[in-house]
C-alpha cells in the first residue's frame, strides 16, 4: 500500500487534477483507498450507476465501450471520473488486463472535499470545460 505522498504522485499526473495545487491533491489523497484487484476483474460496467472513480497506480486497464476497445491505460489514469460529478450511467466498461493497485475516489468523499475546498471545483470546470472545447474542434472544426 503507496503513501498519501504517493498518491499524490499519482494524482498530479492525473489530467482532471492538473490545475490542483499540492495541498488540494493532499486533500483529494486523504478521501480516498487503495484496492488491490486481479486480472480480468471488472472496475466499471458501461451502462450501470457509477458511484466512485478509480485511478490507477499500478497495472494496465481495457477501457472499452459497446464493446469495442477504445485504449489501454496505466498508472496515472483515472476510469470512471463523471460518477465524481453525477449519477449518469457508466460511458464504458473497465477491466484489469494485470494484477492492478487502484486508488479508489466515492462521490461522496470526493463531493465532501469540494465543499470544503471550493477551489477544487473551479479547476475541475475549468478543466472539464477544455476536454469539451477539444471534443468540439475534433468533431466539428
């Protein structure tokens, strides 16, 4: 089991996190738990109700939707941060490829540290604002 220090670590590689100081990342770090999860287990279901987000520290994840592999991931991504945001269905399914350390992030806990550092949640939009801007160019010019 890694150290706050390093989820920390892991966090700030963590696009959705990017503009979070140390101390916010410090405060995320503290809301959350590490699992240990064997190959072929299931971390998300596209289609169900996501109530946490979960990000990788060790291993390789499929992230695949409608069945369809869309990427491989490692240490540093997050699968299933909009159940942080909202309770919408799952976009995708995630499955363990190896043995994989998660560090695992509830809605409740990660809605909790927003109330408390309001911050978090500017740079949260103003990140999610550019992913959507970058969809749009892609998609329509």
């Amino acid at each position: 089991m890694a150290s706050k220090k390093a989820y920390v670590d892991h966090l700030r590689n963590v696009p959705l996190f990017a503009g979070c100081t140390r101390k916010e990342l410090e405060r995320i770090a503290k809301s959350g738990d590490e699992i240990r999860m064997t190959a072929g287990s299931l971390i998300v279901d596209q289609g169900q109700t996501g109530r946490e987000a979960f990000v990788v520290l060790d291993g390789t994840v499929t992230v695949k939707r409608n069945g369809r592999k869309v990427v491989t991931v490692g240490p540093g991504a997050i699968v299933g941060e909009l159940s942080l945001l909202d309770h919408g269905p799952r976009t995708a399914t995630a499955v363990c490829d190896t043995e994989c350390s998660l560090f695992v992030i509830s809605q409740r806990h990660f809605i909790a540290v927003l109330d408390d550092v309001p911050t978090i949640a500017h740079k949260l939009l103003n990140t999610m604002a550019g992913r959507i801007r970058e969809l749009d160019r892609r998609y329509y010019g």
